[in-house]
C-alpha cells in the first residue's frame, strides 16, 4: 500500500495550490495565444514566406550556376575571352539584328 501520508502544513499546501494556479493560468494564456487565429495566420505566413525564400534560393543558385557555365564556354581561365567562340556567335547576332531590322522596313513600306 501506497504512503498516503502528507507532512506539510496546510499553509504549504496552500502555497503548493497557488504555484500551480498561476503555472496553469500560464499555460492556459499560452494555449490562448497559439490557437487565436491571428497567430496562426501569422504562423502560416511565416511558413510561406520560409518556404518561399527557399525556393527562391534554390532558384538563385542554379541561375548562377549555368550563367557561370556560359561564361566558361566564353572566357579561359585566366579570364580572356575565347575568340574562337566569341566571334560566330557575335556574327551570328548581328546577322538576327540585321535580319529584324530589314524586316521590320519592308514591313512599313
């Protein structure tokens, strides 16, 4: 059988009962305050707005990763730029302006 004997004096019991009191007011303002639902739309934004920068992120380095792959393709190591690829592709964009030009006379005339 279980001692059932208490030896606190009824005015530690009473300081024992009003602890408790006010840790469960506490508890009970907390529990307010996550379930009002201001919090939890300010929580759900938060959630977005983490999920969204993360993505945004991601986004952000393989952006970066394949601009720096392209320039590779136009720039060594030490920084010059490769000719032998630079040239063709800057005839050929001068060909496509030129095309776009023409085009866009024959057009209004």
């Amino acid at each position: 059988m279980a001692d059932t004997s208490d030896t606190r004096t009824p005015a530690q019991i009473e300081a024992d009962i009003k602890r408790r009191r006010e840790v469960l007011a506490e508890t009970l303002d907390e529990i307010g305050v996550r379930v009002h639902p201001r919090t939890i739309v300010g929580d759900a934004r938060a959630k977005v707005v983490a999920n969204l920068d993360h993505t945004l992120g991601r986004a952000y380095v393989q952006v970066n990763k394949v601009v720096s792959d392209v320039k590779a393709q136009f720039v060594d190591e030490t920084g010059s730029p490769r000719l032998e690829r630079v040239v063709p592709v800057a005839v050929v964009a001068v060909g496509l302006v030129g095309l776009l030009v023409l085009g866009t006379r024959r057009r209004k005339g």
